[in-house]
C-alpha cells in the first residue's frame, strides 16, 4: 500500500506538470519551506523542492508563464516550447518522489510519468489552439486561470488522498484519449490554418469558373459511390467540415454534380479509410462567414429546426467561398414566375 501511494504522488505530479510545470514545483516547493505541509518519511525525498533556490527559480518562470498563458498564440508558442520540457520535468519529479532504485525501475517510471505528462500537456495546449480561433483574449485569460485552479486543487487532493488524485487524472485521462482522434484532427486543422494564414496573402480575384478536379487521393472515394455516373459541376477541397453525420476536423472536399444541383456530396479520409456524405440542401440557407482563422462556408436551415453545416476553407479563399455561395444560393432559389402580358384592348370612340 505505501508503494502505491508514493507512485499515486508520483505520477499525480507529473499528470500536473504537464499542465503548469513551474507552479507545480513552486507551490509544492514553497508548502515544503514553509512548513504548511510535513512530509511522512517515505516522502523526504521531495524535501530538495523546498530549497529557497528552486523556489526563487520556479517563482520567476512561473511569473513569465502566467502572463504568457493569457496572449492568443503567445501561448500556443510558449506550448509548443515546452512540449519536451513538461514531459521531462515531470518524469524528474516522479523520480525525486519514488526515489532511485533500479536503472530497470528508473526508466520504467521515467517512461510512465513522461506519458502522462505528455498527454495532459497534449490537452492543454490543443484546448489553446482551439481558443485562438477567436481573436478575443477572453478564453485565453478563463482557460488560464482555470488550469491554475486546477493544478492548486490537485496538489491539495494529492497531499490529503493521492490515491483518490490519481483516480480522478485516470479519468480524465482515458476521457481526453477517448477523444484523441478528434482533438488530433482539430489540432492539425488549426496549425494548417494558422501557417497558412501566415505564410499566404488573401486571394480576392474571383476565378472564372470553379474547379472541377478532385485531389487524387479523393477521387477514387467519389467514384466510388457515384452509383448514378453523375458528372462533376464543381469540386473544391476544404480543410474540414463539421455537421449531422460529418465528423468535426475530417480534411476532405466539397463536390456537386450537374445532374442533382441541390445536393452536395462531402468525401474525406477517415482512419486510412474512404468517407462520403450526401448532402440534402433543399430548404437551406448557405452564406460565407468570414472568421480569425478560416473562410467558412455556413449552411443553415431556412426556418425551425434541421441539419447545419460547416465547412472551413483557408483565410486566403475568401472569393471562392465567396463563388460557391453564389452558386449554391442561385440553385436553391426557386425559379421566376413567368408573368404574362396582356395585349391592350382597343377603345371603342363613339
């Protein structure tokens, strides 16, 4: 039961280092100095942390981070930074806990805890990529303050019952690796968007017609479930697209056909496999929305309740989102009513 409990402590450490590094150490080493908190004998390891050194050091890069945490994409770079240092930081810190043993045991817990720490600090920077979407500061700043909260509330269950604290990051790690997929295609969507947005000036001439070559690893999947041979009016790539049966972040490409103008198909790759979605626009609303990061084309229902969808295109394709709205909009709206003209009668003059 003791070992259990010194690797709860260990790896319940390294689970919160991977989100703040540096307020881990600092809270735990200052609880440690000021004697708030009396380490059993199985724990005199963690004694160094209370050193006023660490403490200092720990203060001031903790300091940087937390005005760093709450800027869009000063985080994400501060993030991408510490991808090696958390995992790092909180396998030592599980070894400072367990003390060494073996060089077998040694790197078995170095590989442990650097997992863990891997994985929360996974969570925490793709929940910042998804919060730069948005140019307001507001997320950053909530999701900042909230992490902090989180890694104080978890020292403190840590230090009053370590195996309930790693019950409870068990848990939440399962749920965020349940997830994974997702979060892993979102984080991509983002990074692609973000570069892209840097790297590419916007493209506001309009092409002349659309494309209607598809990438070629998506058209075999469109042929084949093409059953009808319906013929291709246009077919552009999108960087994902998210709605009823349409896994969020999935790359793929948008294509209509000339023989079925009210209906879109979506093909994408999913898991090295094949994935096509029809898409029924009758009684729809499609309009270009403009976003931080991305075009996106927004298709709604007209009135009440139906299926929405979203497809996001790269900052530089706002004319031809743009085009394809037109397009769509223009095979959704009914056709006039011809009006017919009377010839005039002629006057009878008495």
């Amino acid at each position: 039961m003791e070992r259990f409990s010194l690797l709860s402590v260990a790896l319940g450490l390294a689970c919160l280092a991977g989100i703040n590094l540096y307020l881990t150490v600092f809270i735990t080493g200052l609880a440690i100095n000021q004697h708030w908190i009396v380490l059993a004998p199985n724990f005199q390891s963690l004694e160094v942390l209370g050193q006023p050194w660490i403490i200092v050091i720990a203060g001031i890069l903790y300091l940087l981070e937390f005005f760093a945490d709450k800027i869009p994409w000063l985080d994400s770079a501060w993030d991408a930074v510490h991808t090696i240092i958390r995992p790092i930081g909180g396998a030592l810190l599980a070894i400072q806990v367990l003390g060494h043993h073996t060089p077998v045991l040694d790197v078995l817990v170095v590989l442990l805890a650097g997992s863990t720490s891997l994985v929360t600090h996974t969570a925490k920077a793709s929940s910042r990529l998804v919060a730069n979407s948005s140019p307001e500061p507001l997320s950053n700043i909530g999701l900042s303050v909230v992490e902090d909260i989180a890694v104080f509330g978890g020292l403190v269950l840590i230090h009053y019952n370590p195996v309930l604290a790693l019950s409870i990051f068990a848990l939440a790690i399962a749920a965020f690796l349940y997830f994974a997929p997702k979060v892993l295609r979102s984080m991509k969507a983002r990074i692609w968007l973000a570069l892209t947005k840097l790297n590419a000036a916007a493209d506001m001439r309009r092409p002349s017609t659309l494309p209607i070559a598809l990438p070629s690893r998506l058209a075999p999947i469109f042929s084949k479930q093409n059953l009808l041979g319906e013929t291709i009016a246009w077919a552009v790539p999108c960087i994902s697209g998210r709605g009823r049966r349409i896994p969020a972040n999935l790359f793929g490409a948008l294509v209509a056909t000339n023989e079925e103008p009210h209906k879109l198909v979506f093909v994408a790759r999913k898991n090295w496999g094949a994935f096509s979605q029809t898409l029924d626009l009758e009684g729809l609303n499609v309009a270009r929305d403009p976003q931080f990061l991305s075009e996106n084309l927004v298709i709604l229902p007209a009135e009440g309740r139906g299926p929405k969808y979203s497809f996001l295109f790269t900052r530089s394709r706002g004319a031809l989102v743009e085009q394809i709205a037109e397009y769509l909009r223009q095979q959704l709206s009914p056709p006039p009513v011809a009006v017919e003209t009377l010839a005039p009668q002629s006057v009878a003059h008495v």
